[in-house]
C-alpha cells in the first residue's frame, strides 16, 4: 500500500468501513509509515470531536433493573397458552402468510365465480318469465337482510342506561363502560364484589370459564393470570378501591368453531377498555348524598413534589405543613395558590371527579406519576366546588393517602380521622 | 447475537433471570441513547424503564430480523420520538456540555480558540438535519456500532447512512480546517 491509497481510504478506516483485508493492509502501512501515522492520529482526534457533539454524560446513571423488573409480570411467558399460540403465530408468520394469501385469493376468486354465474342464472330466470311474480326483487341475493337483534345476554339485574343500551353500568363498584354494536349478544357479564368479569358467550356454555375476555377485579384480589396488559387504563381507582384491568391468558381452544369470533372480540376489547369511567353516584336511592371514601379530617404531611414556579416560599410551605383539611357533605376546606385561599370554607360543596390518565399528567402538568408516587396508571381527581368561592384539587391516590394541589406545589394529605355519622 | 437470541428464547420460556441479564447488558447504552435525544436525565431514565417494559411484552415480536440490539435501540428511538412530539419540545444540542466533552483532550490554549469557535461549532450543528443527528449519536454510542447497524435502527438503507455520514465528516473537515485557518492569520 502507498501513502495515496492510506490516504485516500483513511476516513474509511477510522469508521470501520473497510473489508477486513483491507483494514489490515492499512493498519500495517500505519506501523511502517511515520507521516501517515501523524497523518491518522490528527484525522482520528478530529473524527471523536465530531462523535462527541452528540455524546451526554451519563456517568451519574443509577440502575433502573429494580422498577422495570417491578413493573413487569413476571408471569407474563412460560405458561399462558395464549402467548405461545402467538408467539409461534409471529415467528412464523413469513412461513404462513404466503399461503394464507393464496388461500383466501382462491375462495375470493370461487365466491365472486359462484355470485357471478348466480346473478346472470336470475337475470335469465327473469328474462324467461317476466309476467310472474314480478312483485318480487329479480335479484334478492343483493338484498340486504337486516340482521335480527339478539337478545341481550346482559343479566336481568346489570343496570343498563336508556340513552345507550350498550353502555354497562354499576354502580355499586362505581364503574362504568361502553360495549362495542358489535358485540350485541355475544358477551356474558358476570359481577361480583370484587369486580366485573366480561365472557365470550360460546354456543357450548362449557367453554364459558375458558372463553374470558376481559376483566376488572380488585387489585388485592387479583390472581396474577389476569394480568394480561389489554388496553388503557390499565389500573384505576373507584370508591377507593383500586381495579385492574386484565385480559384473557388463553383456554379457548382454537379449534374450536367460534374461535375466530372470539379473537376478533379480543382484538377489540382495547377499544371498550378505553371507554371505562368511573361513576360518582353524588344520590342514592333516597335522595341522600352517599359517604365517599375521602370524607374525613386530612392533615397536610409534606410536599410532594413542585413545578418549576410557584408562589410558595419556604416559610410558606412550613406554615401549611401541619394543616388540617376536612371534607364532607356538608363543608370542604379550600387550598389554592395563597394561604388566604385556605380560610374560606366551601358549604354543601361539589365533588366532581374524573379519572386522569399518566399521559394526562405529562401533557397538562408537565408532571410524571413517579415525581408524584403514584403506581396506578391513572389517578383520581376531585374537583371541590362551592357555590361562589373557594374549593380545592385533590387527587386520591392508592395508597389510601391524598394529594392537594396549589401554589405549583402538590401536598401530600393523610388522612387523621373519619367523620361520624350524625 | 446467539447470546442474544439465547436469552430472548430463555424469557419466552418464563425464565425471568435472562431479562435480568438483558436489562444488564444494554441499560446503560440505551439511557445514553435516550438522553442523547431527550436531553433531561430524569424523563432518560423514565424512557429507559418505558423502553424495557415494552420490550418484555413484546418480545415474542421479535423475529431475529434484526439484531436484538438493533431492536431495542428501534423501541427506544420510538419511545423518545413520542415523547419529544408530546411534550412539543425542541430538544436541541447542550452545546456547552458538547463543547466540554469535545475539548476535554486540548491543551488550554488550544481550548481557548476553541472556545472562539463555539458560536460558529453551533452553527454548524444546526446544518445537521434529524437523521444525521441520529447517525452522529448512534456512531459515537459505540466505537463497533456498524452503518448496517445504524441503518437498522433508523430504517434505512445502508448507502444512505453512509453518504450522509461521509458527507457530514467533510463538512466538519472543511468548517474546522476554516477555524484554523483564521487562527493563523
């Protein structure tokens, strides 16, 4: 190799563009040739600038094992049928896929064959004769039939809302969702205490345990093979109880005759999952406002976290640590973004809640769930309101304990004692 | 990347210690990935955590099309894309913090023309679009990291991950051997 070639080829050689032979011929005239070398150590030192323009330091890094490893279910492979099934599914898929094709262009081309030569075998009929029955559509193969509507498999005692017959509501758990039109008559609920379990409804009632769709159970309750991540909300919390939402981990045996139903459902359950609330039943039966698991005495322990402004000085947030916050049906305390904010009490105040999402949170507060402590993939909220002034932001959290907002600051509340009932 | 494959299969059976040792092996260099994009070490390490808990339920995804490196480096690339475009933030090049890391070999009056060119060094990051941002960054996680590599990552041709690269080298070239040029006079 000559200095032209060493060269000419360097900027290849530092990037490890080379074939190996070629990298070796210029590594040997690199130890022979001193001008080349000075040449290669001033091109290399330029080349790790440029490297470096985009490089961070990242020497601080502490380890993330332990919350990943915690937020996975480590049962999630090794048993589940499912999972394999799909696994195998994917893996293959290259394998399968041209054949599926070719399949499904055969059946398309036979059935569109068979419309074909029916279509022209009723034109003929009519054709041949056309003073009988010409009350009748000459072709009633494109009729369309409307379907007829199932009967509901919703149980007798599943409250269903008059404006939308497929919205499913209980308010018992506080829980509300929307089923899809599709789904008419091919789902079975079952209720408990500790949450709502959705079933494929087979035409074989045997299959009913292994034909799951989805389910929201009490997270303490929950078995771990219904962890299954569907959709989001993954977890949420209703009247204080925090739910998780899980999909099926197989048992529907896939040969079975409605299989492919079953999957097309499942496939879908994400898109009902994302229509699940949480329902506030502000009256019950009797008119009376119902107790919710936030009435009680609140003291404010510590902040939580901050945003970047706020209107809290230090001796401020010392002040307020310490604090106590009463909610009940008949008065709320006020927190805001000044102290004075909190001497004004909210009489038969609202409470208005929404569930909000971790996504809600990074995109309105600029806040992440973990700087707040949070597990749960959403939180609730509770917006108190008076009739002029006054009220609060709380966000209950599943630990039992609250979180207060003002003056760009989240307060953490524990809660000191219950109200009676008077 | 049979070791790869090994611990992928091994997840896939329910052994939970090899994701273990996935997490082990690539965590640091996909946090430098992520941090280099996201530019804030507390939403980097969030990403990270986002990243692998994605790639243990997805794994039975993954077809060995790829190299499994190249695979997570896809996911982590995403995850931060998703971020940046939610949070609507221009996530631009530290300068200061480049600069540092670009001069840490100088000796201090050559650090001091340098210091010269930073506005100008500035400039010339801005002439580098998204891709080559991408190229620059996956080339310096790891001096080994191959253009197949990066083209895998980024989705795109080998030839094109390599002209721009190629390209981008000579224009640094030509806007250093500029800087001192006007050093000397």
């Amino acid at each position: 190799m000559d200095c032209r070639k060493f060269t000419k080829d360097l900027c290849a050689y530092i990037a490890k563009d080379l074939s190996q032979e070629a990298y070796e011929a210029m590594a040997k005239h690199l130890e022979q040739c001193e001008s080349c070398k000075s040449l290669y150590e001033y091109e290399l030192k330029r080349y790790k600038q440029l490297l470096s323009m985009e490089s961070v330091d990242a020497s601080d890094y502490s380890s993330q094992r332990v919350e990943i490893l915690n937020g996975i279910d480590k049962n999630r492979y090794g048993g589940s049928i499912m999972s394999r099934l799909s696994f195998f599914l994917k893996k293959n898929f290259l394998k399968y896929a041209a054949t599926g094709i070719t399949a499904t262009a055969i059946i398309f081309i036979c059935i569109f064959s068979i419309g074909y030569f029916k279509e022209i075998n009723s034109r003929n009929n009519i054709a041949e004769r056309p003073n009988k029955e010409n009350t009748q559509p000459a072709n009633t193969d494109q009729i369309a039939v409307p379907p007829v509507e199932p009967p509901s498999t919703t149980p007798v005692d599943t409250p269903v809302q008059e404006n939308n017959p497929r919205m499913y509501s209980n308010e018992k758990l506080g829980i509300s969702f929307t089923f899809l039109d599709s789904w008419d008559g091919k789902y079975t609920i079952k209720e408990s205490e500790d949450g709502i379990t959705v079933y494929f409804k087979s035409s074989d009632d045997t299959l009913l345990n292994n034909a799951l769709l989805f389910c929201i159970l009490a997270k303490s309750n929950t078995n771990s093979k219904y962890t299954d991540i569907i959709g989001q909300p993954r977890s949420f919390s209703a009247k204080g109880i925090n739910y998780i939402v899980g999909g099926p981990t197989g048992g529907f045996d896939p040969s079975y005759k409605e299989y492919t139903e079953f999957l097309k459902m499942h496939d879908e359950v994400k898109d009902i999952v994302k229509t699940i609330k949480v329902v506030s039943s502000p009256q019950n039966n009797s008119g009376k406002i119902e107790d919710e698991v936030f009435f009680g005495e609140w003291t404010i322990t510590r902040v939580v976290t901050s945003l970047s402004a706020g209107t809290y000085s230090k001796e401020d947030i010392n002040n307020i640590i310490g604090k106590k916050m009463i909610f009940s049906k008949e008065k709320a305390s006020s927190f805001g973004d000044n102290l004075e904010s909190y001497d004004v009490e909210v009489n038969y105040p609202i409470y208005e809640k929404t569930l909000r999402s971790k996504e809600y949170f990074l995109t309105n507060w600029k806040i992440g769930f973990k700087q707040l402590g949070i597990i749960c993939d959403s939180i609730l909220e509770i917006n108190v309101k008076g009739s002029s002034q006054g009220g609060c932001t709380l966000f209950l959290k599943e630990d039992g304990t609250m979180l207060v907002y003002g003056g760009g600051s989240f307060f953490e509340l524990k809660k000191t004692s219950s109200l009676s009932e008077n | 990347m049979t070791e790869d494959l090994e611990l992928v299969k091994n997840v896939l059976k329910g052994n939970i210690e090899s994701f273990n040792s996935i997490i082990r092996k690539y965590e640091s260099a996909i946090y430098r990935y992520v941090l280099s994009m996201v530019k804030d070490k507390e939403t980097a390490k969030d990403i990270v955590q986002e990243v692998f808990i994605t790639v243990f339920y997805k794994l039975y995804t993954y077809s060995g099309q790829y190299k499994f490196s190249n695979w997570l480096y896809q996911i982590a690339r995403n995850k931060s894309f998703d971020y940046i475009k939610k949070n609507k933030r221009i996530v631009q090049l530290d300068i200061e913090n480049a600069w540092d890391v670009a001069t840490k070999e100088l000796m201090p009056e050559q650090s001091l023309e340098f210091k010269e060119t930073k506005e100008e060094l500035k400039n010339f990051m801005k002439t580098l679009d998204d891709v080559d941002r991408q190229i620059l960054i996956l080339k310096g996680l790891n001096e080994n990291t191959k253009f197949i590599d990066i083209a895998e990552v980024l989705k795109i041709s080998e030839s094109t991950v390599k002209s721009k690269y190629y390209r981008i080298w000579k224009k640094y070239k030509s806007f250093i051997e500029k800087q001192e040029k006007r050093c000397m006079i």
